[in-house]
C-alpha cells in the first residue's frame, strides 16, 4: 500500500468522524490516510460515487467501510497486522 492510500471521508463536526480521525492520529496513520472533508461537494460527490450514505466511511481501494466501528475496525487491522487488504 502505497502513502495515503486510504481515504477517510468525514465531517468535522460529527462526532463519530471525530472518533475516526482520532484513531487515525493516535495511530500516527496520517501518512497512510488522506482525510476527505465532506463539506466540499466534489468529495460529497466521490464518497456517493463509492456507495457510500453515511460519515465517517473509509475507502481502502477495494471496499468503502461505513459507520465509526466499521472503520475502526479496518484501521485496527492496518496497525495490529500491517495487513493492507481488506480483512
């Protein structure tokens, strides 16, 4: 997996984004995750082109994760496993 390979789509004030982006940092991921503010409409627009319907949603090249847990999850795998495919 290659720098910032993993989008991140959130909102800033949504607190379950909040929780996704601070796993993100306490995991020193930030080289690995690109954040993706959904107040701007062309990455409203990628995150719909993906599937997705909710925040915070994690794009890992193969499948959009949704939802706070969801993502954490799949961060977990990155920092507990380095695995980078999809579990």
């Amino acid at each position: 997996m290659s720098s910032a390979s993993l989008e991140l789509f959130h909102r800033i004030a949504d607190p379950p984004s909040a929780v996704a982006r601070r796993f993100v940092v306490d995991h020193a991921l930030e080289d690995r995750v690109r954040f993706r503010n959904l107040t701007y409409p062309e990455v409203e627009a990628d995150l719909h082109r993906l599937g997705g319907q909710t925040s915070p949603a994690l794009w890992d090249g193969r499948r959009l994760h949704q939802g706070a847990e969801a993502v954490v999850a799949r961060l977990q795998a990155v920092v507990n496993l380095g695995r980078d495919e999809v579990p």
